[in-house]
C-alpha cells in the first residue's frame, strides 16, 4: 500500500508540475493580484482534479476487469500523456501577456475550479494514471487501493497548491 501510495504521490507532483493553464493562470493572477490570488487558483482546481480523479479511479476499477481493454486504455493514456507533454513543451516556448489579467474579477477560485473542469488534459491524464494501479500489481484493485490512490495523489494536490503560489509570489 506504501508503494501505491507514494506512486499516486509523485504522479500528482509530476501532473502539477507540468506546464499548463492552471500553472499560468495561477502565475498570471499571482503577479497581478497576489499570493492569495495564486493560491485560490490552485486550490479551485482541486475541485476539477477530485472531480477527474473519482470519475477515472472508478471507471477504472469497471474497465480494468478486461485484460485487453486495460493493455488499450494503458497505451492510449501513454500516447496522450506524450502528446500532451510535447504541446506543453511548445507552449512552453511562447510568450505569455502578464497584463492582459489586470482587469479580471476577484473569484479566482472559480476560475481554477472551472480551468479545471473544462480541461481536456485531465481526461487524458487520468487514461494514463489510471494504468498505474494495474501497473503496480494491483490487478484486480479493491475500493480501499481506489482510495489509497486518491488520498496520495489528492495530498500530493493540496501541497503542490501551497508551494506554487509561494513560488509564484
């Protein structure tokens, strides 16, 4: 169970750390408005990746009852954790309009609650992450590795939120 846990911890690190529309949004509306701005943003998102993660984590435990649909679901996430990694290098490349936010309303949370929800990367992570439990040895995973799972990567979340905005301030 440490093994789970501590997996789901450091793919949540390496799924925040990413660069994406959380991260600049956070970073936009946290030079613009601040270490509260930033972190409201981060912990908005929360709502989103909880939302992702209990709708993938239960999917999965039903999906990956069939042994050929789990070996497709596991490279297809891995194709989409790819492609999304490469156009988040491109994007990475870009310049970003830091004033551009200077006129936004205050609900920042709002905003990363739905930056979230609406983010298709999320979907496509969760394909991935979701292999990981298989992966792991848990081939036939029982509610209790689902919510192994979930607290790992939800705690590993809630630090993320917190160091960001530090870093962002």
């Amino acid at each position: 169970m440490e093994t789970l846990f501590f997996s789901a911890f450091a793919i949540a690190i390496s799924f925040a750390i990413q660069p994406g529309v959380i991260g600049f949004e956070s970073l936009r509306r946290g030079i613009s408005h601040g270490w509260t701005a930033a972190l409201h943003v981060e912990l908005g998102s929360l709502v989103g990746d909880a939302t992702w993660a209990v709708i993938a984590l239960l999917g999965a435990s039903i999906l990956f009852q069939n042994a050929v649909i789990t070996l497709l679901m596991s490279f297809f996430g891995c194709f989409l954790l790819l492609r999304f990694a490469w156009e988040a290098w491109k994007a990475s490349q870009a310049d970003v309009d830091f004033e551009a936010g200077k006129t936004e309303g205050n609900n920042h949370f709002m905003a990363g609650a739905m930056l979230s929800l609406s983010n298709p990367q999320n979907i496509t992570g969760w394909l991935g992450m979701s292999g990981t439990i298989i992966g792991l040895g848990f081939l036939n995973p029982q509610p209790v590795h689902l919510a192994v799972f979930f607290a790992g990567f939800m705690i590993a979340q809630v630090i993320w939120c917190f160091f960001f905005a530090t870093v962002v301030e």
